[in-house]
C-alpha cells in the first residue's frame, strides 16, 4: 500500500478566489517527486469548524500525512496551530526560544517603518510563539514559524506565503516525525512529453489506438493537459516498466513527429533560450503588448540573449519606433503578414538583434471584422541572415487567452526557424 | 440556517498542479455574489474512488449544493459523469438530442482538421452524451454538455475549461433544482478596501484598535490579505450593518490616510485607466521586460490610452531606443535615479505621450550589489508638462515576485503624478 497525503489550504482569501493559491501546486509537486500519492487537496476559508471538517476529513481517508498552508500570521482570523492543536488533542505551550527568535526578525523589519510602535507589533505576534506540545518548529523565513505535528496523520503545518512556504518544506521534510508518516512511498518515474499544434481530441484517439500496440499500456498512469496552448502529456510508472514509456513516445513521434516537440518535459521556454545561445534576440509586439518580452526574460539570465522589445500599440508607435511605412498600414491594416514583417525588421534593424519576432493581432473583446474577427493574430520571425518565417492563426478564447497563446505561437515559430 | 455550497474540482492535471485551477476561485465569487456560503473547495485526481470521497465528504458536512468541475472530455480519464451518477444513485442513459447536439459541434470543429478522422472522434465523444437519468442537462459550449442533479444536494456537473464553464454556470444556476438548493441563502453585503504602503501586522494592529472603538466591529466578517504588493481588506456584512462598516472606513482612513488609495473596491489599474482618460502614457522598462506595458493593456478598450513601450534590457537599447545617454548609465549605472528619469523622459519624447513611466531595477536572483541588493528597483513618472516623480524601493521576494511587485509600485506612481 502506498503512502498518500492530503494538503489543507486555509485562508478566506484563497477560498473566495481572491488570491489564487500557489502552495497547493507546488506541494503536489514535491509529493510527486517524492512518490507520496496525493489524494485531495482542499481549501477552506478562516473558519474553525471548516478547517477542523477538512482535517477529519482527510484523517478518515487514511492519509499518513496531511500538509496545511496559511493562517499563521499574527492576525485575528490566522487560526491553523489552535485548530490542529485541538484535531490532535495537544495542549498550546509558548515556546520561549521561538518567541525571542519573532521578536529579533521583527525588529529587524520594522526598521524600514521607523513610525511603526514595535512592542505593539511584538505583542501581536506572541501568538506565533504558541506552539502545540511535542511538535516540532520549522524556523520561520518571514516571521511565522512551522510546525510538525507527530501522530496518525501527521501534521506539517507550514505558513501562507510561497516564498516563506517553500525554503521551510526540506526542513519540514527531514524532521523524523514526517520521515516516518513517509517511510511507506513507491519510487516512481515520471517524464513529461509536449506538443503543439493537435487537437486534444486526435490526441486522446492516438492514445486509444497506442493501448491496443502496447503491452504494458494500461499500467502507464497518463494524464493529459492543454496548457498555455500546448499539449502537455505527463506519464508515472513503476521503474520496471521504463521499455513500456519509451514505446510510448515512440509511438507518439512516428504518429506526430511535427507536434511532439519535447520528449523531455524541457518548455518551449528552455528550448528557445537554449537556441539563442549566443544570440540575441528582440520583439515587436502590438495585441500582446509586452508578454512576450516578459515571457523571454522570465528565466534569470535572461540578458545574455534578450535585447529588449518594442510595445508598438498606437499606429503612430509602429511607424515611429518600428519604422512600419504607415502605407503598409492603410493598404493592409495594421493586422497583416506584410506589417508584422515590417513590424519584426524594424525590431531587428532597431536592436541590432540576431533574431526578432512580431505579433500583431486581435485580442478582442472589440475590433475583430468579418475577416479577421477576435482571435486572428500575424506573426513574424526573422533572422539578420534575411531568413523568416510568418504565420497566422486564429486562436480561440477571450482577450486574456488570445494574449497569452499568441506568446506559445511566437515562441513556436521563433524555435523552427532558429533550428 | 444560511445556504452552503461545496466545489470539486477534478483532474490529475490540476491535482498535481500542472495546471492553475481558475474555476474553484470564479465559482467561489458568483456564490459571494448569491448570498451562498461556500463551505469546501476540494481538489482531487481522476480516481473515481478520491472523487466519490469529496462528494461524500461535502455531502455529509450538509452542504446544499455541489459545484463539480472537470472530467467531462472524451478521454478516458474523463469520469466525473459516471461517479456523480453512481453517486446519486442514477443509471445512465443516452440523451440522443444531446448526442446530435454533440455530433453537430464536432464536425463544426473538425473541419480546422481535415485530416482526422470524423467517425473515430464522434465515438470517442459519444459518451459525452450519456446523463444520469432525471438530469437537466446544459447545453455546451465546447463540445462537453453540463448536467444538474436534483436532490439533496444537489450536484451542478460542469465542465474544466474556464471558457465553458462560464458561459454554463448562468444556464445552470437557472434551472428549477439549483434555484430550490439555494432558495435559503441570505443576502449579504460585501464591500473592498485597499492600502499600499503599509505593513500587514500594522493593519492588524489598527484592527485590533477599531474592534474597541466599533460597537459591532465583531459581526463584520473581515478578511485581509496581500495581493500583487496591496493589502486588500474584505468586509462582508449583513445589510443593517452598513453604518458600523461605514465606522471602520471611516477609521482606517483617519488613521492611513495616505495608504488607503481605494474604498470602493476600485483596482490601482482602474484608477489609472480612469485618469489617463483623454491622455496617453508610455513605459519604458528594464528589468519588468513588458510587464508594465502588458498590465495597462490587460483592460479592453486600453488603447484609447496605452501609446506604446519600450523594453530596453540592455544598455544599448537604452541609447538607441530612449536616447539614454550612454555617460549617464556609466557614471551611476543602469540601475539608478537618473537613468530611470531618462528613460521616462525618452519614452514621453519618443511616443510623443503625454505621460511616461519608467523601471529600471534588479529582479535577481543575481546583479545585487552591497549598494543595490537584488530588489532595488527605481522608478520614474513624468508628464509632457514637466512635472514628474521619482521612488525607489526595495523589494521582497524571488525573480517573478519583484517584477510583478515593481508593476504595482509603477503604476501608484502614476496615479499621484496624475491626480
């Protein structure tokens, strides 16, 4: 039997869907590498009846370890350690160790507000240093500290902020109570294929046809997403059936050798700086307005190989700092193949760039026409050898998918012609 | 007894965080907006048995309705049709209205591909059309149809893309089960402040402050949280409240006056879309690489305001695009006062805007200094008419967390030097 954990996100913020949780994703991850089966997450709001509800919950479903994120902090409605102090039947202690150990990172901070009253401040954030009897503190990274709850489930309770999160996982990982909740994991393998440009639904046809060819199909565990406009294919298997998943992306590149484009989880991002080496690279963008340049310079070093870009959003802009003959324009509309090469050539020409890619596109919700309605989107990629490549498609979705997709396509369109 | 509502989302993909899950959040705001409360969000694979668990688990905590999303696809991994129905204790049966309804779609879609195969992917979709007897079902919008399940709860079958989805909930919520699940729901008020510049343990502490001076401070249900570098401050209340919610407004503004820029819910992006009306900006921007740009333009109708950008990541692009005196940058380095006021003054000159903001910093994780640590950021706001403001800050936070925090430090920026 396999171990599973379950993951509690708690916080009224997150349950109403004001901000977007980003522990529970990355906690799956780290589960998943680890060969701990996730069972469920669940979120709830600030409430005690609910969080305590949540934990039962996953207790009853036989977890060995549940994980909670959020409401640690030093305000009313951060109620996480007294719920799960309560859940396990542990008594609250202060831990004075801890308490000195807040109240020197909040001096610390509080120096950037010399007007703040620091010893309300410290007051406020005593109850951080209450801590459930014979659980273990993970040190804090901002100022709420973790903790580790032995038992059947146990318990890791870590703070809400990712960044505070994230460093405090391996430490809570290593503790001997979570090593033990554990000790029961498979090792599994997991490798990651993509592709571009297939319907999901010719995709989920290969598949069927690639369970009767295969022998060991059935013991793959494949799931299959659309993500950013790509297919993303993730397959987990036990390590005995590595000759199973190889006949699978064998299978896959013979029947779509132009749309499988990564057979090693590696982005179209990594694959596309990764080309550049050496080179630079710069944009023109109207419709996206800069997530292109932004999408390239996500990745720290980004500087080697990205020049800049040109947001040319007015007509005035693409003729000014582009260098677009506004004749192009009026002949053909500023959403044309001839006016995103203009548009990519000027990029070139402006940067001193090796490579440029130009968007121009409809993002709706006004704008679109007859023939080019919402969705219709020019793209160029050229390289100061002269060569290029244009393209256009028509993407589906509302002005913030058509954006963010028309980044896929350029990045696509930039891979092939830097190939 | 107020009205509860519980959420299963569903899908390895989401599960294991390969994909953001957008629908848990959306829903949770309609229910806010209804009067619902909602209890649970859970999250859990394509297991039929972890499915079934979340069902029962929402089921049994007394919620009156269940939002499912997810699993409905042609592939086989798509379940949730089949578990609800066991759930509910309902056969399957084949909606052959829906299965033309299906049909018609797929052939509408499929001829993008003239190369599949019409026949194969209408079987892979023809379990799509199979519903627990005594469902209504919703008519899709992609090719996967929704359901509502009559009973105790009731349970609302929708499908994972947030572009179906939306359009589907309005149908279903208007179906004669949902309207009797929720008829019990009680008519809150709910109201949005927001501050920058202010630290949370001092907001805390200014609501300890209000709880005694406001006599029913302890019936406003008051979550805070920190969003994109702002405090938000959420209060729902019933509506006799209205005056003790109209004290706290009135309290927290006497006390941070400078801090709370938005009583009324209004985004930092709003207010700046407002004052630009009948005026144009320009960015320039370095270590945001377009981040800014696509920000003012993530809003339909942004190009009434939003002349252009420049992404100026190296030096060079600096001089060539914004006339950034080359000495300028050698003598206090790209990372400084004054070569983010000239980068601001030559975006203003080069679009020919009437406002310009600039951001040159270091977002890491190298290129910090003793000096200028990773997250020192500058900032530069000017008008065609001279005046400007310039800021510089040291931001938290990883690579992605200062570029983004940088774009809201931007735009207060603007709002001061336009107001």
């Amino acid at each position: 039997m396999s171990t599973r954990a379950g993951i509690v996100v708690t916080g009224t913020e997150v349950l109403t869907g004001r901000i977007q949780d980003r522990n529970g994703p990355w906690i799956a991850d780290r589960l998943l590498e680890l060969g701990v089966e996730l069972a469920h997450v669940t979120i709830c709001g600030d409430r005690p009846d609910d969080m305590t509800a949540a934990l039962r919950f996953l207790a009853d479903d036989g977890v060995d370890l549940i994980i909670t994120s959020g409401g640690l902090g030093p305000t009313a409605d951060d109620l996480t350690v007294e719920v799960v102090a309560r859940f396990c039947g542990l008594d609250l202690v202060l831990d004075t160790a801890l308490d000195d150990t807040i109240a020197a990172i909040l001096r610390k901070l509080m120096s950037r507000y010399p007007q703040a009253d620091f010893e309300a401040v410290r007051a406020a954030n005593r109850k951080q240093a209450m801590i459930p009897a014979g659980a273990t503190v993970i040190d804090p990274v901002g100022t709420a500290p973790g903790l580790v709850v032995p038992g059947r489930p146990t318990v890791m309770v870590l703070p809400g902020p990712p960044r505070e999160l994230q460093p405090m996982w391996h430490s809570a990982l290593d503790t001997a109570a979570v090593q033990q909740a554990i000790a029961g994991r498979t090792h599994y393998e997991q490798a990651t294929m993509r592709m571009f440009g297939l319907p999901e639904s010719e995709l989920a046809d290969a598949l069927r046809t690639a369970q009767q060819s295969i022998t060991a199909f059935d013991r793959l565990e494949i799931t299959t997403c659309l993500r950013r406009g790509e297919l993303e294919i993730v397959t987990r298997y036990e390590p005995e059936l590595s000759d199973a998943y190889t006949e699978l992306v064998e299978f896959l590149r013979a029947r779509h050798p132009r749309e499988l484009f990564s057979d090693d989880g590696e982005l179209i991002d990594e694959q596309v700086a990764r080309l550049l080496a050496g080179r630079t690279v710069a944009t023109a963008e109207s419709c996206t307005a800069g997530l292109l340049a932004a999408r390239l310079t996500e990745r720290p070093g980004a500087s080697a190989y990205v020049a800049g870009g040109v947001v040319a959003y007015s007509n005035e802009a693409k003729a000014e700092l582009l260098g677009v003959d506004p004749e192009l324009i009026a002949r053909h509309g500023a959403v044309s193949e001839p006016v995103a090469r203009a548009m990519a050539a000027g990029a070139l020409a402006r940067f001193g760039a090796d490579a440029a890619v130009a968007i121009t596109g409809i993002a709706g919700p006004d704008g679109g026409t007859d023939e080019k309605p919402v969705g219709t989107v020019y793209f160029c990629a050229l390289l100061a050898d002269g060569r290029g490549m244009d393209r256009n498609v028509r993407l589906p979705g509302n002005r913030a998918d058509v954006r963010e997709r028309s980044t896929t396509v350029a990045l696509h369109l930039l891979r092939r012609l830097l190939d």
